[in-house]
C-alpha cells in the first residue's frame, strides 16, 4: 500500500472561466493544450487533467491513494480581493470536482491567496467545509515574510481548521534573506532552499499551535545540507556562526515531516538520517515530467528499513499525518491518530552528509504565482 502525497492537477478550467477572473494570459485547458491566453503553452498529458487516466497510471505503479493540488501555475494572486478570492474559489471547485470521481483514491488539497491572509483564511475555511483536507502552499505572502505575521496568522488559522499544509519547495521569502541573515548565509550549504531554512533558522514554528500539521515536499530541499552546516560550524564565518549559535533548531526537526522526492537512493537515505522513517512520506511530484515514476520503490528497496519502517514511509506516516483511516486509504477523518511520532533521527555523532545531491521538482516557466 501507498500513498502519495506530492502530485499535481491542472482541472479543466475554460477560457470562459479563467477571462473573467485571471490575468489577460491566464493559464486554461483547450483539449489537450494549457494556453496562456491566446497563446499556445505546453502539452497537457492525460493524467494531468483526466482523473480516469490518473487512476490507471496509479493502478499501474501500486499507488492506493494520492493528495491532489492544484499546478503551480495556478496560483494567481491578483491585487483585487474580489478577484482573487473568486479565481481561488473556481480552482479549489474544480480539484473537488476532480477528486470527486473517486475520493477513497483522490483527496484534494486547495489553494489560497495569501497576499491577503484575512481573504486565505476564509477561502481555507469554505474550501474545508466542501471536502479539501487541506492547503498547499506555493505562493508568497505579499510582504515576503514567514514571521512578520501574515503566514502566521494564516497557519494559525489552519491549525484551528485541523487543515493539512503542503509546503511546496519554492521561496516564499525573496528579499528577506538579504535582511534577516548575514551576507552569504546560503553559501556555505550550496544553494539554500528559503522555505526549509527560515522554518529552521527563525522562531515561526516556535509560535504556531503544536496542532499544526505541516510537511515539506523535496525531502525538506535544504534542511539536510543545512544541519550538516548547523552540526560543523568550523567552516562558517564569524558573523555567520555568531547568528546560528544558540538556536533551537533541533526541536523545530520534530514540527515537520518531509517527502521521498529526492529521486536517487544516497539523498533518500540522509533525508533518513536526518527525520528517521516516522517523519517521511512517499512523494512522487506525479505528473511532472521530472518524477518519481514509481512511487515508494525508494522506500522499498532501502536496506536500511525494517518491514515495519517500510510500511511507516509508504502509508502509516501519511495516514497519520493526513488523519485517514488506517489501512484504507479513505478521507475520512480519524481522531484517534492523533499520536505524534517519535522525535527525529538526528544525531551529533552522525550527522547528515553536507553535500546533498538530490534533485528537485521542476515545473514549466509560466505566470508568476
């Protein structure tokens, strides 16, 4: 048993549904086309609009259930609230409608607009009360902050909701590592993911509900070279390490979970090492070109993973993190699995490998989002 929670849908939204409320080159589906507009974009495979060939493809490679999320490039803020809130609420319809064909297997996650926090908690809220088990994130707040109070706000909010969030591998804080962290901050570890280690270097995960239950996709994309730079500091600069020195970013491990996606055996196992096999679950980026074509046979193979492990990283892990029935792959909520797992696997001793190789998604240029 498997379940996925890393792959993409692009639902068949129309030009006459995206005119009104995208951007003039908003993103629509013709037949098997994605237009930007008038204009001609990229081949849309089956798969990423049609739920029967999704259902087949999972068929094919043993997956029992996937956590659905709109496509990157639907993620449009538009400065008009009315606007936005309206363009989210048709995407958010449509994955429902998606996943509605078969929701043991297909279970949705929406979007929100989060340059307007108050506008993406209510559009969370009525997106939960329609069937979403969740949000992912993929868009920057307006302010490019995670603790200047609007991603707060909001993950406070999703906490309250028992919303799961999906924090996609992106940079949600632009600027701010040019303000908050010493020049060159990122160097020392290659090229830092900002998402991974402003929720590793600043306090927001310190301040949000313990409730809160988050996952990174990418295997976490820097956290694992950033620990190894965190646990041998003798190479860092002065400022540098004067500014990582005392912080608690060893209990803030334990706040998040993180994906498979790394595609290849060696960055797959020091994801291990570093969050151990109760906090990592199967993820595919399914149907991106660049994928995990079979889905938790990283898992399966490594020789460092019991049968009972083995079964955590494939399914339990998720079904615990998304409160699905044990066993079953089904939405429907489970309160008894409210256990938290076990702190993570790092150790001083032995710490992750500084230079981590692992691949991350790609996803086609499209509109800013």
């Amino acid at each position: 048993m498997t379940i996925d929670v890393h792959t993409h849908v692009m639902p068949p939204l129309t030009r006459r549904d995206t005119s009104p409320l995208a951007p003039a080159d908003g993103p629509w589906l013709d037949a098997d086309r994605v237009r930007l507009g008038d204009r001609n974009w990229l081949h849309a495979y089956p798969e990423l609009w049609d739920p029967a060939t999704r259902l087949s493809e999972m068929d094919r490679t043993g997956v029992t259930a996937q956590v659905v999320t709109p496509v990157g490039w639907l993620h449009l803020d538009t400065p008009d609230p009315a606007r936005a809130g309206e363009w989210h609420r048709t995407v958010n319809q449509r994955v429902l409608e998606f996943c509605a064909s078969a929701p043991d297997r297909l279970l949705p996650l929406c979007q929100v607009p989060l340059n307007d926090p108050e506008l993406a908690c209510a559009v969370l809220t009525e997106a939960r009360q329609a069937g979403a088990l969740g949000v992912v994130l993929d868009n920057r707040p307006a302010e490019g902050e995670h603790d200047r109070g609007h991603l707060h706000e909001f993950l406070t909010h999703c906490a309250e909701q028992d919303a799961f969030v999906l924090v996609r591998s992106r940079m949600l804080l632009g600027e701010a590592l040019e303000r908050r962290y010493p020049a060159g901050a990122d160097r020392p570890v290659g090229a830092l993911n900002l998402t991974a280690a402003d929720l590793l270097l600043s306090d927001l995960l310190d301040r949000l509900p313990a409730s809160l239950r988050l996952c990174l996709t990418n295997g976490g994309g820097a956290l694992t070279p950033l620990v190894a730079a965190l646990t041998g500091q003798d190479h860092l600069g002065p400022a540098l390490r004067d500014r990582l020195t005392g912080l608690p970013w060893r209990h803030r491990l334990d706040r998040v979970h993180v994906d498979s996606f790394v595609l290849g055996d060696r960055a797959f196992g020091q994801v291990l090492d570093l969050f151990g096999p109760h906090r990592v679950v199967v993820g595919s980026n399914y149907p991106a070109p660049v994928r995990d074509r079979r889905p938790g046979e990283l898992v399966r193979r490594h020789p460092s993973l019991s049968t009972v492990d083995q079964m955590a990283v494939s399914h339990g892990n998720a079904e615990r993190l998304l409160k699905l029935s044990p066993g079953s792959g089904s939405a429907s909520a489970a309160p008894g699995r409210s256990g938290a797992p076990p702190p993570c696997a790092w150790s001083a001793a032995a710490p992750p490998g500084a230079h981590w190789a692992g691949a991350g998604g790609t996803r086609p240029r499209g509109p800013a989002g």
